[in-house]
C-alpha cells in the first residue's frame, strides 16, 4: 500500500466501482527500463489491476488533505476503504519501530567492515529487537503503548538481580518484578504528534577520523 505518484493521474469515473472515492483500475505495463532485461521484463503481466482509494485527513489545527492510496486489497468487503485507510496510517509505527532499532539500541552505526559481519550485527539487533518485544508481550503490555525505552532500562537494571538469584523460585519473583513495571510504563496517548527527523544535540566540532591513528595527522589551531 503506498500513496499513488505525482505523475499519475486517478480518475474515479473510470474503472470498476467499489464505492464512493472507491474503485478498480487496470495498469497497463511501461515501457521496459533500461535496467531491466529483456527475459524478467517479458514474465511480468501485460496489466495489473490495482484499487485506488481517496481519503481525506481531517486533524484540528491542521489543513484538511487528501490522499490517494494505491493497493492490492481489491475487497471492498473484506478491506473497505476506512479500513484501508486506518491501515496506512498506522505505516508510522514502523517508523517508530525502526527508530527503537536504530536510536536505542545503537543500530544508527554499525561497527563491523566485512559484509558477512555487517550481516551478522544486523542479525544480533534483530534478535534483540524481537526479544524485547517478546518480553513486552510477556508482560501484558500493549504492543504500540509500550515504552521499549522504558523496557531496555529495566531490563539493564533487573538482569543482575536475576542472574544472582539464589534460588529458582527467588528468581522467577524478580521476573514478576521485572515484568509487572514494563506492562505498566505506557507511552501517552498523543495523536497527531509530530517527529521531526532532528538531532537534539548538536555534533561537536572534530575532525573525522579519516586515516589510521599513525596516519592521521590534526589540524592545529581547529577552532
């Protein structure tokens, strides 16, 4: 599901009719890319049907603006179009998501040189990801409420506790410590709320470190 492109033209007389600001089109294949050889371009189809559906974004303090989207989900009854449109909006949280991966647990800069090893850290994120996620689910928290910041700290304060438990039993105790916290640090709920994509704190004016250290030479005097 995306937004249909500047350069295409949506017009709600033509096509099939699956409602108000609702219908089927069929596109015609384009003209073969220059990247693309002439075996994969002659197995695509002559024509893909598609269903374009517009929708209007109204929010107090902002401009009322109007969207068309682009899918595959030709149902209407199955996927109407208010339906469609709650399913694009909610597309943010992946934003929010790959925003955990990347400012809080420090995906932003990988460390590694080789792609096999570029490959292997993007790999350990994920899990990580995916485990803190099964510790928030874990908890009863809700999925898109939950602070996952919230979470690596107790979870960073908790670890110790638990591995130096004594016993079995005092260590599922302080997992039901840890857990019953994590369920209860929700994030408020705050529709319309704005991500610009900034930095809070502004880079420190040093060279970059360009060169192997025996190689590098500084400039003196860098304000």
């Amino acid at each position: 599901m995306v937004r249909l492109h500047q350069a295409r033209r949506a017009d709600f007389r033509t096509g099939s009719r699956l409602g108000r600001d609702d219908h089927t089109v069929a596109w015609p294949k384009p003209v073969r890319p220059r990247w693309m050889d002439e075996r994969t371009y002659a197995a695509l189809p002559a024509s893909l049907v598609v269903r374009e559906v517009r929708s209007r974004r109204e929010q107090k303090g902002f401009r009322t603006t109007a969207l068309i989207l682009v899918t595959t989900l030709l149902d209407a009854a199955t996927h109407p179009r208010e339906a469609v449109t709650d399913l694009y909006a909610r597309r943010w949280r992946v934003e929010l998501f790959f925003d955990d991966l990347k400012t809080t647990l420090q995906m932003d800069r990988l460390r590694t040189k080789s792609p096999a090893m570029v490959q292997r850290e993007l790999l350990l994120h994920m899990i990580a990801y995916n485990l803190l996620r099964r510790l928030i689910a874990r908890g009863g928290g809700h999925a898109a409420r939950a602070s996952f910041k919230g979470t690596v700290d107790r979870l960073q304060t908790w670890t110790w506790v638990i591995w130096g438990a004594s016993t079995a039993r005092h260590a599922t105790r302080c997992l039901r410590h840890l857990l019953d916290p994590i369920a209860a640090a929700e994030v408020p709920h705050r529709p319309g709320r704005r991500e610009p994509r900034a930095v809070k704190r502004r880079p420190k004016s040093y060279q970059l470190l360009t060169r192997p250290r025996h190689l590098f030479h500084e400039v003196p005097h860098r304000a």
